[in-house]
C-alpha cells in the first residue's frame, strides 16, 4: 500500500520534473534574446532538477544514495544563479542590449 | 595550533567523507582519515579557520528563508512556464537598491533574485542592482522589495 503510494508519488515527481526541462528548452529556443534565455534555462536549474532530484530520492528510499542525491540537489541550487549571472554580466559589459518595451530609458 | 574549531572542522569532513564514500574497509577508511587531516593542516597553515567558518546562530532564520524562497521559486517557476507556453514575454531592464550592509548579505540577495526564474541580475554597483525582467509582473515583485526586505531580517539575525 505504502510502498505503490510512494512509487506513484515518484513518478508524478519525475513526470513533472520532465515537464519543466521541456518548457524550459521549448524557452531556450523560442525566447527572442540571450537575457530572456537565460530565464527558461534558470527554470531548468530549479524546478526541473529539483523535481526529478525529488523523484529519485523517493525511488531509491532511506540510504546513502539518497544523501548523495539532495547534496548533488544543494550544489545546483548554489552554482545555478552563480552561471546565470556572469552569462547576463558577460553579455551587458561587452555591449549588448536587450530587447525591452521601456525605450529611450538610458542605462 | 590544534584547537577547538579545527577538531569540529575535522569531524566535519570525516562526516562528510564517510557519507560520500559508501566503502567502509580498515584501507579506504584509514586513507580518508588522512586525508582529512591533511585538510585540517592546511587549513591551519593558510590561517583561514576564523569565526566565519560555522556561523550556527543564523541558521534558524536561514532554515526558515530557505522555505520562503522555495515557495517563491515554485510560484515564479509555474509563471514562467505560462509566459513561454502562450507567448506573453515583455521584457524590461531597470535598477533596484538593496538595504543589505555587508557583501554577504548583498550576494545573498542577488543571488536570491537570480535563482527565481523571470528576473536576472546582471550588474552590481555598491549597493544599486540591474535587474533583468522576463515581464512586467515579475519586475513588480522585485520593485516591491519584499526579497530585500527578507534578507535584511536574514542578515540581523547575529
């Protein structure tokens, strides 16, 4: 009883983690430029790893595989927003403008 | 010197160790004692074992900020996905200022706005932030302050 719980409650996880690496990616090419991007890619950072880190926890149940996994989990959550934000810092020093709606604002 | 700090730093990496191993032979146990305590060693040598190395008297508010931005990064995560499927994407760039005094509560915050989807920070100037927005809505959450506002609590809790 117990034990089918747990195994649908992974797979929903899985599945939804799924869907956000999707939507991110479906982001990654359909945004117009660099910095819009990197928003559907931080979406894949979060919820996509986290969901499917989740998913896995509940498969492989109490065990050292389990700590590993939410340590793997603590690293992406510290080093996702560290790439996210040298890419868009990269990207505003050598000059780029982003598409925005807020013309003749200067910067 | 041995003291106080570095023999919990010790165990600290012991744990830590034993944890990522998984092999517990008289050899392999033996080699990751040695290794830690060359760890230790050089630790003490750069003399880079200070009282910043375990801040424990934050870590009641930090648990409890660490759930707040989950909830956060859950709400923004499904906004995102809405604006990428039904294409409503109205970017804007603007500043904010942060009230946080020291760098580490200013890394905090930035890299707070950063890890919720929808809104990057990409230039940092003293205490003045450029904030990146996916669209108009996720900039107002940042407007409002209420993130800032977070890490300031999180970093009086001395």
């Amino acid at each position: 009883m117990i034990d089918s719980i747990i195994n649908y409650s992974s797979i929903a996880s899985l599945i939804l983690g799924i869907l956000f690496i999707l939507i991110g990616s479906i982001g990654i090419l359909r945004l117009p430029d660099v910095f819009s991007r990197i928003h559907a890619s931080g979406m894949i950072d979060t919820a996509g790893t986290a969901f499917i880190i989740l998913g896995m926890c509940l498969q492989s149940g109490i065990s050292l595989i389990t700590a590993k996994l939410i340590f793997i989990g603590i690293f992406i959550f510290f080093t996702s927003p560290i790439t996210g934000h040298v890419t868009a810092n990269l990207a505003r020093k050598k000059g780029l403008k982003p598409i925005t709606n807020n013309k003749g604002k200067t910067l | 010197m041995i003291n106080f700090k570095s023999i919990i730093l010790f165990f600290l990496l012991l744990g830590f160790w034993l944890l990522m191993s998984g092999h517990y032979s008289i050899l392999i146990t033996s080699l990751g004692i040695i290794s830690c305590a060359l760890c230790v060693y050089l630790t003490i040598k750069a003399n880079i074992l200070d009282n910043e190395m375990l801040p424990l008297y934050f870590f009641p508010r930090l648990l409890q900020y660490t759930l707040w931005l989950i909830k956060e990064i859950l709400i923004s995560n499904i906004e995102t996905a809405k604006v990428i499927l039904f294409k409503t994407e109205d970017p804007e760039l603007f500043t904010v200022k942060s009230s946080q005094a020291s760098n580490e509560g200013k890394v905090t915050y930035a890299n707070s706005i950063t890890l919720t989807p929808g809104t990057v920070t990409t230039q940092i100037n003293e205490n003045v932030f450029e904030v990146h927005a996916l669209t108009k809505s996720f900039g107002d959450d940042v407007r409002s302050s209420q993130m800032d506002k977070m890490v300031s609590w999180l970093e009086k809790g001395k």
